[in-house]
C-alpha cells in the first residue's frame, strides 16, 4: 500500500511526507518546471526541470500524471511512484491518477484551518506566488473534494 498526501497549499503535506521519511517510508519526488522556493534541494523536494524536458517525458509516457498548474508543470513518473512508499499529488494530480495506481494507495486528506495556512505562507514568502490565488484556488479546488481515506484537521502537521 502507498500513502499518497494530498491538501491545500501550507497545509503539512512536505512536513508530514519528512516525517514519515524519518520512519523509513521512502519518499517520492515529483518533477516540475517552477523555480525552486528558498530551500528547496533539487531531487529531494522536487526534480526542478526545464519544460522541454518535461515535454519529451510526457512524449515518452513518462508519466502516470501530470498537468500545469499556475504555468508550470507537475508530474508524478511511473519509475518513482513504484519506488515509493509515499508521495505528494495535487487532488487535481489524483482526479487523473489511472486507476490501476489509485487502488494502490490509501490517501490522506490534511485539511488544517484556513488561519493556520495564512500564517504558514505568509512566513514563506514566495515570490513566483500570492498567497490569495493559492487560497481562491484551493477552496475551488477543494469544495468537493471526497476522494480519500483519512482526513486529518490537525493544526500541528
């Protein structure tokens, strides 16, 4: 069984996804065409690559998902989803997730107060983002959303 952890933005996904990590869960890494945050470590949060490359590996069937988000390109290859015992998707990522891979997984929904998100992406300061798309985005996304398993309203994730 993988765990794949899905939630909107600041919501404890990568926090979770390290802790896990220090259980012995191997992590998977998904690839992107954005520019890294402050931080972040090309191959350990994200394979940050350009969007040609990208496209050849959508070419290729690299991917078991992928889509662009916000202008840039996520996706999950099938090579690091059979590696991994748990991952990150965006519910737009799992809405697409064929559904051999989906009977694979148990999906963990975080789902922590909206003024608990604020502050989280207030303290990132991220500037390819504001944080008022991420939030109208992620309730539109989010309004709905019914497709997992566990669902965990813990502010402290």
């Amino acid at each position: 069984m993988k765990l794949i952890l899905v939630g909107k933005a600041a919501a404890g996904k990568d926090h979770l996804k390290t802790r896990l990590s220090s259980k012995g869960f191997k992590a998977g890494v998904s690839h992107t065409t954005r520019t890294p945050r402050e931080n972040e470590v090309d191959g350990k949060d994200y394979y940050f690559i350009s969007v040609d490359k990208f496209e050849a590996m959508i070419a290729s069937g690299a991917f078991i998902e992928y889509m662009k988000f916000n202008g840039w390109y996520y996706g999950q290859t099938e090579e690091d989803f059979n590696q991994s015992d748990v991952m990150i998707m965006s519910k737009d990522g799992l809405d697409i997730l064929p559904k051999k891979y989906r009977d694979q997984c148990m999906v963990i929904y975080l789902d922590v107060p909206m003024d608990e998100r604020l502050k989280r992406l207030s303290s990132r300061n991220d500037k390819n983002d504001s944080i008022e798309r991420r939030v109208s985005t992620d309730e539109a996304q989010f309004s709905a959303f019914t497709d997992y398993e566990i669902r965990i309203t813990n502010p402290d994730f």
